[in-house]
C-alpha cells in the first residue's frame, strides 16, 4: 500500500508534464499557424496592390480583418520562447520582459491592418498600398526585437 501511495504523486507529476508537452505544442503550433497565416495576408495584398484590383483588395482585406480578429494572447504563455524551448519557436524570450513593448507593437500592427482594410473597401489604390506599406513596417519592427531569425 505505501508503494501504491508513493506512486501516485510521481504518476501525477509525469502524466502533468504530458499533459504541459501536449499544452505546449498547441500553443506553439497555434502561434505558428497565426503568423503563417498574417505572412501569406500579407504577401496576397503585395500581388493586389502591385496590379491593384479593388475587388481582389476587398476580398483580401477581408480575410486580413479575420486574422486581426485573432486574440493572440493566449499564444504567448511564459515558458514559451525560445530561450525555454530551444528549436521549437522563434519568439524571443524578450516578449515576456518588454510585454507592454509587445503590446504597443501589436496595436500598431491592429491600426495599420484596420487602414489596409479601410483603403481596400474604399477602393483606394494609393492608400491601399501606402497602408500596406505601413502595415509591413510594423512587422518587421516586431520581427526586428521579437523574432529570432534564421
């Protein structure tokens, strides 16, 4: 019996690290899915604003205003940058220490989507593609202090 009783703290602790491993890995994989998804927005408006087609702009800005629509922060638990899960993720350990930075990084990046998503539903050409710009800028700002690069 006291073995049996012994047991169970260690049963529980290794099936709690399984259970951290599979949490884990979802956010993780969540967190990529996100991005990938903002990165393949982002590169659909470049060919729309290149040969600016204003049904196209509508249709992608639609799609953009979706993925804003994403609360990303559940995807940035502590425990997961790079740092604590070397290989696994590009997120720098930085996020967790400058979060207000973070935070004021994504809100610039949520107001230059809602001027893409403005321009493309006015069928502006101009403004569509100077908003895009700036909505690239506030991507490679974060990317720049955020995202370990290959």
């Amino acid at each position: 019996m006291r073995k049996i009783l012994l047991a169970l703290p260690v049963a529980a602790l290794v099936l709690g690290s399984a259970a951290y491993a599979a949490d884990t890995k979802e956010v993780l994989e969540a967190r990529e899915a996100y991005f990938k998804s903002l990165g393949g927005s982002m590169k659909a408006m470049t060919g729309v604003a290149k040969a600016f087609d204003a049904e196209a702009a509508k249709v992608e800005a639609a799609k953009l205003e979706k993925i804003l629509a994403t609360d990303v922060a559940p995807l940035f638990p502590a425990g997961t940058s790079s740092t604590d899960l070397p290989g696994q993720t590009e997120a720098k350990a930085a996020i967790w220490a400058n979060m207000d930075d973070f935070g004021a990084k994504g809100k610039a990046m949520h107001d230059a989507g809602g001027a893409v998503i403005a321009a493309a539903n006015a069928g502006d050409g101009a403004a569509f593609g100077a908003a895009l710009q700036k909505l690239g800028g506030t991507c490679k700002a974060c990317h720049d202090d955020y995202r370990e690069e290959d």
